[in-house]
C-alpha cells in the first residue's frame, strides 16, 4: 500500500476491460494522467499504461459567404482543423457527458452533447455518441456525431491522444504523469496515423479519413451533419509488446453461464455483472497460453496472483472445473524449486505474483519479476485441486499435477516444522510484503489494543487452510494409490490439537481463536474475520464453530454491508483501514460459506443480505472492498477510494454466495451429490439452471422457505438432499 496521502483514487473512473488490457476514464470517456486529481487514468496494457491522454473535443467551422453556398466539406476528412494551442485559444469545446453505462464485456457506452452547436434552442440538437471496444491489446472508438438541428451543421472533431509508458507502479505511488513520448504521423491511403513506442512496448493509433499533427499529438476530421442525420467516426489503438509475460486467454468460453431467478431480483443482476467482469478478466501466460487463470483485479493486480487466482477459481467451481485446472496448471509450472531469499521461493511453493519486470513502488516494496512472499497459496492450490476432483475434474487432468502435490505437501511439512508446528512467516529481505496472508498491508495485524503484531506472524486462517490440505491432500494419494494419506490424516490431526492449545483466548463476550501468534508465540488477540475462514476448513469442533458463528453474527462484525474485517471494537479499527475494518465481498462470502456448511444460516443471510443492499451501489460491480460503517449510519457504503474494481475474487463472490443458499457439496468420484439449503432463503425462491457437475448441466430449483423443488442432475450421480442443520 502506498500512503494515503499519496494514493490515486479508482472509485469512480469508468472501467473497460479485456485483460490484459484496461482503460480507466472519466464518465465522458476521456482520460488524461497529468489533469490534477485525475487518479490513474490510462490504457493500460498489463503493467505498462500505454496511453495517458485520450480527449475528444469540438468546434464549429464557418460556413462559406453565404449561408451554406457553394460546395460542402466532405462528410469525413478534408482539411486539418489544427491541434495545438490551449482548448480556450482555439475554441475547443468540450462534449457534455449525459449518460456512462457498460454495454457487456469489453464494451461501454457514452453519450454527450454538443451544446455550442445546433439550433438555439433550449433542446439539444447535436449530440456525440462514442462506443468504446475494448479487445486484448486493441482498443476501437466509433464516435456518432448526430443532428437534429434545422440547418446542416457544420464542425471539426478533434482527439487528443498520447503515451508516456509508465510502469504500473508509478502509478500506483500517485506519481505525477511522464511527458509523454514524442509520436511519429502520417497521412497514408487517407488514414490518419500516429505511433510512439520504446524497446518493449508499441503503440499504434489510426484513424480513417484524420488529419493527424505528430507536433501536437492530434488527429482531426472536419464534417458536415445533414439535419436528421449521423456521421461515424473511428479511431483504433494497438498494442504491441512481443515479450509478455502475460497474455490473452483463449477465447473460447472457460465455464458455463448460468440462467438465475430469485425473487430478490438484486442476486441474478449481481450474478450478470460479476459473470461479465469475470469473463474480461481471463487471462493466461505467454509460457502456457492454453491454461486460462483469471487476474487478480484492475489495475494494481493486473495479473497471475496466486492466492486471488486459487479462490477465483475455486468460487467458480459450480461453472465447470476448466478454469480450476488452468490456474493449477499455470501455477505448478512456476512452481518452487530451489532455495531463494530474494524471490522467497522454496521447494514446493506456489508463487504470489508474476510482473513482466521488478516492481519497485518508490517507497521501499521492490519485488522480483516471480515473487513467492505468500504463505497461503500453497496449501490453497492444495484445496482448489481436491474440490476440483469432487466438482468431477477428470482423473487424467490430476494425475499429471500429482508430483506438484507431493511437492505443496512437502512444502506444508518443512514450513510447519520451521514454523514450530504452524506455517509462518516473515519478510527477511526488507524489501518484499511485511505480511504475508490475505491481510498484506503492513498494519493488518494488531492486538486487541491497537498494538502492531511482529513477525514472524502465524495466521489462524493458514492453520486451517494447512489443515484442510492436509486431508484433501490425503484423500488424492489414496484415491490415486499413492502413500502416505494415513501420515497426512496424522499431521491433520495433530495440527488441529496445536491450535485448539495456542490460537484460543476470550474475552467478556466469551472465546474466541486470535488473529495470529506474534514472533513470540503470544496470541495477536484482536476480533477479526480471519476467523471466518476457519469455519469450511474443518479444523473447529462443533463448539468452536458455534463461537465463532456468534462472533460473526454480532453487531460489531456484522452490521455492516458485509462482513467487517475487523471488529468496530477493536483498537486500531477504522472504517477506511484496508484490513482494519472494511468490508471484503470474497472475505464475506468465505465466512458464508462456513456459515451455512456448519449449520449458521442466521447469521449467514444477515451477511447475504449485507452484500445484496451494497450491490446497486456499485452498479452491481462489487469493488475490492468499501468501507465497513454501519448499515444504519449510511444509506450506501462508502467506497474505498482506491479499491481496484472489477476484482476477480469479488466477482466471483457472486456464485459462492448462491452456491452457499443451494447447500451444494459435490462428491463425484462417490457418485454422489449432497444439498442441504440453508433453510429459508434469503432471496427467497431460487432456481439456478446450468450449473456444472463432471462436465454437465445441473438445474436446481429451491422454494422460498429453502426447499428443493427440483434437481436435473447429470446421468450417475445420485442426489442426496438433506434438511438444513440448525445451531
């Protein structure tokens, strides 16, 4: 995190995305870095913003002596009105935004007006339509110049356009904007053209029927718009960088989309939306374009991310286990293999991040291309490839990614052994993430007090996911006839006592499992959400799982849209605080999840519902996070300012969350699927149809009092419906 004083803002910057590729613009569309406050806008493509001015603005043109005689300009093209000298100087005017809306993946939508031009009259006549299409590494703008004016109108469209190729990271240190780079133009077989580029990355603009002007950095057309009439306009920007790192995903689609109804008709617009910003965040690398993964988010996580991609992938699950195997494929190729405090990669682990350079923020994080400073990834990888195999991951899709197992688990094992008995952590080289859980700003952790927690941290919520690994990784060794399962159910078991001694405190509303053990083995006793993530993992007792429930259902976690990631009792809470008191969809639907599996469905509707009431607010795009004030305080939450939005495990909330109402726990090398809904819905009646299960369809239709009405399922598994658990 960079500091507050210094952080661009995201909140409200219109988003199109197809990754590796992002445009960040004002709601008319333009964008320009250097404008004071502008935050971060740009095209950028991965981690290198390839266009930092992109501004359209008119003027009218004179008519000949005369009204109107003689012969008209050309309907597109003819003489260059000039570029150059201040909008004021040269009677530039601005085009009025009136309306901002994304039209689908890739696509948004701008319509403004012309108000200098025209009829005088209190109507607008003239208006500017610009369709903005957005492919990988290609953007495409077709502006519609419209009139209804009495009078042909006659005018020039001019587009300021312009890259300083700034890294990722001066950008996100809220750096001010490079000069950009000087372009080259020309004028070739009536195309206006203009490019700028340096060793590794390329940048090609053309424009069909433009005058461009290199000096000024400008393409223009002059027009004329008959009454009644339009006349489009298009302008192409290319991206080329031969060294990717990252790249496109194939195009053919990566899961199935499921047709939702609910009568709480914010969950299937939440589903749409989030299916959308999924699909644009597709991704893979150049070394393995085949495997999809999806980004972690825009802009900052503009890439493969080990934690974030892992439970992307394992959200998505219900849609089919492509995505799944892509992302274990991916990251198993980049598995640890040596000893190096640099990078801090180790055998067996699964990496953080991947960048196409050093990441250097300016303000001391400097991290290598291939970075592996996290210290839950690994068991993560662990858990997506077992509930891959039960959603029906095909038996020669996991054999090959078994020595990678064999390798998470044996990492497990040296890092519970280095680690005292727990998988901890410490950043040794100064330079890389202080923490290293999902809580990765350096202040996340803290005592009850307010006191910042030192290293070497042990999370409670890697216990659990080392627990759960543990056993899922047990169940693949017997299923595949390898040894070793019993040792692993052992290390289980032993862990899960280690924990019940160390982990638990109480306080005056009674026990509850700490945050962390600090570098001293004492518990970092602060009342937070990690303790959420313990419930699906099954390292608590029924006793325990129902502390923890009354824990997250309490006001002071719970009164928020969403789950709070600390408690408002806590010192050190603050509703703004990145990790100290906001709320995470991901983080809440993880928690629901646990939630409803455990027999807590109470508490996990007043989550649910925490979401959906926050949704509209954010025109269903759920943000990285917001703020975490009380529902009764403020009529929408708050925005985090600069959370990255679309965020991929935020999306993907969106099917946890309906996955979680159904009860839905797959067993297909069983034959078997299991639902128990959680009782009266909180969306009241539900019916999912197309989710996916060993490769084919399953419908689902629940009741409003949670219910199952009716289930197709595929040919061979057999449906097992259970009544909900209550606690």
């Amino acid at each position: 995190m960079t500091s507050p004083q210094r952080q661009p803002l995201l909140h409200d910057l219109t988003v199109t995305l197809a990754a590796p590729t992002v445009v960040l613009s004002e709601p008319d569309g333009n964008l320009d870095a250097a404008a004071p406050g502008a935050g971060v806008q740009g095209l950028f493509h991965a981690d290198v913003r390839a266009v930092s001015l992109l501004r359209v603005t008119l003027r009218p043109v004179g008519a000949p002596s005369g009204e109107h005689a003689g012969k008209a300009p050309p309907a597109v093209g003819g003489e260059g009105e000039g570029g150059g000298g201040s909008d004021a100087e040269g009677g530039w005017l601005p085009v009025v935004a009136v309306m901002t809306a994304t039209d689908g993946p890739g696509r948004s939508r701008f319509v403004g007006l012309a108000q200098a031009l025209g009829d005088a009259v209190p109507d607008p006549t003239v208006r500017v339509d610009r369709r903005r299409i957005l492919n990988p590494g290609l953007l495409t703008e077709q502006l519609t110049v419209r009139s209804t004016a009495t009078t042909p109108v006659r005018l020039a469209v001019r587009v300021e356009i312009a890259g300083d190729l700034a890294p990722l990271e001066h950008a996100k240190a809220g750096l001010a904007a490079r000069p950009p780079l000087k372009p080259t133009g020309e004028l070739s077989s009536g195309t206006g053209q203009l490019s700028w580029g340096d060793d590794t990355v390329t940048v090609a603009v053309s424009a069909p029927g433009a005058t461009p002007d290199a000096e000024h950095s400008t393409l223009t057309w002059t027009l004329t718009v008959e009454p009644g009439e339009r006349v489009d306009l298009h302008l192409a920007v290319e991206i080329t960088e031969p060294d990717a790192v990252v790249t496109a995903a194939d195009p053919r689609p990566t899961w199935q989309r499921p047709d939702v109804t609910a009568d709480d008709h914010r969950l299937p617009a939440l589903v749409a939306q989030s299916l959308d910003d999924l699909q644009s965040l597709r991704m893979a690398t150049a070394a393995s374009p085949g495997d999809t993964f999806l980004a972690a988010g825009v802009p900052w996580f503009f890439t493969l991310f080990g934690r974030d991609s892992l439970w992307a992938a394992r959200m998505l699950l219900p849609l089919g286990t492509d995505l799944a195997l892509g992302t274990l494929r991916t990251l198993a190729a980049q598995q640890g293999t040596r000893t190096d405090p640099a990078s801090e990669e180790e055998p067996g682990k699964i990496l953080h991040e991947v960048r196409r350079g050093v990441f250097d923020d300016g303000m001391g994080l400097v991290l290598p291309p291939v970075y592996y400073g996290t210290v839950d990834a690994t068991p993560l990888w662990i858990c997506l490839l077992h509930d891959a195999w039960r959603w029906g991951l095909p038996a020669e899709d996991i054999e090959p990614l078994l020595p990678a197992l064999k390798a998470a688990l044996g990492w497990i094992d040296t890092a519970a052994r280095a680690g005292g008995g727990f998988l901890s952590y410490i950043d040794r080289s100064g330079t890389g993430l202080a923490n290293q859980g999902w809580k990765d700003s350096a202040d996340a952790a803290r005592f009850a007090d307010g006191r910042l927690a030192e290293a070497p941290l042990a999370l409670s919520e890697v216990q659990g996911y080392a627990y759960e690994a543990a056993l899922a990784g047990a169940a693949l060794l017997d299923a595949f006839g390898l040894p070793d399962g019993e040792r692993w159910r052992t290390f289980a078991s032993d862990l899960a006592a280690r924990f019940r001694a160390r982990f638990w405190v109480s306080d005056q509303q009674g026990p509850y499992p700490a945050m962390a053990l600090d570098g001293s083995g004492r518990p970092v006793d602060s009342v937070t959400s990690n303790m959420g993530h313990l419930l699906a993992t099954g390292i608590l007792n029924a006793d325990e799982t129902a502390a923890v429930a009354a824990r997250l259902a309490a006001p002071d976690m719970s009164d928020a849209y969403g789950l709070r990631t600390m408690s408002s009792k806590s010192g050190g809470y603050g509703p703004l605080r990145y990790h100290c008191g906001t709320v995470w969809p991901h983080d809440t639907a993880i928690a629901v999840t646990g939630l409803a599996r455990s027999g807590h469905p109470d508490a996990a509707a007043r989550l649910i519902e925490g979401i959906l009431a926050a949704a509209p607010a954010f025109d269903y795009r759920l943000p990285e996070l917001w703020g975490g004030d009380a529902r009764p305080d403020t009529p929408a939450p708050v925005p985090y300012p600069a959370a990255c939005r679309p965020q991929a495990w935020s999306a993907a909330s969106a099917i946890a969350l309906m996955t979680a109402m159904t009860g839905l726990e797959p067993d297909v090398p069983a034959g078997r699927l299991h639902f128990r809904p959680t009782g009266p819905l909180p969306v009241g009646a539900l019916g999912i149809a197309g989710f996916t299960v060993a490769g084919e369809r399953l419908d689902i239709s629940i009741d409003s009092g949670g219910r199952v009405e009716s289930v197709t399922a595929p040919a061979g598994l057999t449906v097992e419906e259970h009544a909900a658990v209550r606690s």
